[in-house]
C-alpha cells in the first residue's frame, strides 16, 4: 500500500497465482502425480466468464458459478483420460489435452476472437480500483487454501498421501486408488477454475496464452521451487515467480534465464523446495544454539 498502486496489483497476481499452484501442489505434492496441463482449468473458467458475460450477457452472479460447475465437469471428463496413466504418462496426457483446447481457443476465432483474445470485460462488485481487488483477492486466496489444507490434513488427504507412496498397498487395503486420484483432479481442477476467474477479473481480458504450456509450466515450476507437499510451498513459489515475471522484468530483459538459474540454484542448495529447506536450517540453527 505505501510503494503504489503498482505493488498491490502484483500482490494481487501472487495471490491468484498461489491459488493455481496450490491447485497443481493437490496433484503433485500429495498424489504424486505431475501435470503439465493444469492451465487448461485456469483458462476454460476465464473464457466461460468472459463468453458468459459478453455474448450471454449474464452478471457475474451467474456466470462465476456457470463457469466454475463448466470447469469442474471438464476436470472429471478430463480425469477419466488422464489418470489411465501415472508418471510420464499421466504429465503428457495432460499436457496434450490442455494444448486441444489452447488450439481450439486460438483458431475458433468466432467464439473467442482468436489471438486478439476477448476484451471489453468488468470486475464483480464494482471493484475497478486495485485496492479494493486487492482485499477481494486477498480473502478468497485465504479461504481456497483454508479449504485445499482441510483437503490434505483429513482422513481423504491421508489415503491421498498413501496412494502417492504406496498406491499397491493401499489397493490392498481396501482403499480404491483410481477413485481417490479421481477425487482429487477434479478438487485440483475445481481451484484451478477459481484461479481463472480471479485471473479474468483482474486484466479484463482473456487472451489463448492462459491455456498455453509456458502458464502450465511456471505453475509447476512454483509448487517445486517452493515445496511441493507442502502447504505454504506454492505461496512462497508464485511470490518467486510472480516477482522475477512482473519485477525484475523490468530490470533484466532476459528475465526467464534468471528464473531458470533461481530455479537451479534452488535446486542444489534446497532440493526438496524452499520452505522446507528453510525449516531444515532453522532446525538445524536451533539445535546448535
């Protein structure tokens, strides 16, 4: 608030990003299951508010709502495909689905404008100055990931967790692994819808590039720079990403080589993210102290 309107807005775009990492963290972190197409939820949900709003005309209290049971429906569709497959498999299934619908987004010209994307398009609430966006995002990143911890710490999130490490005893158990899976991609792809309406809201505009690899990409590359199974691992992985996209940007033009070699370094020195590397160090201080 005191550095400008230009700082909250990009705390406004941490937010929404932290939303959508931790939607990919739900797959990856707690049911070992690498996704390299979680942008297609992100993307489908802002289009089906914006192509809502603009050639339905409907308000925002009913094309929000209209667009999230879309995207979620797809996210089930899209499960059943996906999770015939694990590891490298399950990542390129993924992969190919969202690029169908980034293709479809870019050529289908009639519905969404092609690359010219679809503009023209408001904030609920009348919410246009950044602060008050700022205080709407603020409180749904804080309640999507209240509801994504309750996800993980329950009894569910624990057979998730198991079917993560070890998927062939659980099924001895009792425990229906492809169900569990299943439960989740469609909770992931649920608050990946959310993230793309916060995101549709926020620029006004919704352009191909949502549902492009590179979105799908940094995602990921959030959930592991920061931690991957871990709760506030995605927060800390958009605030990185977030800030070396938007900030230092403006500084350094070949900005993505710097992100990459935050990445490496995070990597050597943090292998398992940065969250829990800083841990292991404070643990690690303590202890000597």
């Amino acid at each position: 608030m005191v550095g400008g309107e230009y700082y909250v807005n990009l705390g406004s775009q941490i937010f929404i990003f932290a939303v959508f990492a931790a939607s990919i963290n739900l797959l990856l972190g707690y049911g070992g299951l690498p996704t390299l197409g979680h942008a297609a939820y992100l993307g489908v949900a802002a289009y089906l508010a914006a192509l809502c709003a603009l050639k339905l005309g409907w308000g925002h209290l009913a094309a929000a709502p209209a667009a999230l049971v879309g995207t979620t429906l797809m996210a089930a569709a899209f499960g059943l495909i996906a999770l015939r497959a694990t590891g490298l498999g399950f990542l390129m299934l993924t992969l190919a689905l969202s690029q169908v619908l980034w293709g479809t987004a870019l050529r289908w010209v009639a519905m969404t404008d092609g690359d010219n994307g679809l503009r023209g398009l408001t904030r609920p609430f009348g919410m246009d100055d950044a602060k008050s966006f700022y205080y709407f995002t603020l409180a749904v990143t804080v309640f999507s990931l209240w509801m994504m911890a309750r996800f993980v710490t329950s009894s569910f999130g624990a057979a998730l967790a198991g079917t993560r490490d070890q998927a062939r005893r659980m099924s001895a158990l009792g425990h229906n692994v492809w169900m569990v899976r299943w439960i989740t991609f469609i909770y992931a792809g649920f608050w990946g819808g959310v993230s793309g309406l916060l995101f549709v809201y926020y620029h006004k505009y919704i352009h191909p590039v949502s549902l492009s690899l590179a979105n799908s990409a940094e995602g990921l590359l959030a959930v592991i720079a920061g931690g991957s199974g871990t709760l506030a691992g995605p927060l800390v992985g958009a605030a990185i990403v977030m800030l070396l996209k938007n900030y230092v940007s403006a500084y350094v033009e070949r900005w993505n080589m710097l992100l990459g070699f935050v990445f490496v370094v995070i990597v050597v020195f943090m292998p398992d993210g940065v969250v829990p590397g800083v841990k292991r160090l404070w643990r690690r201080y303590i202890s000597r102290a």
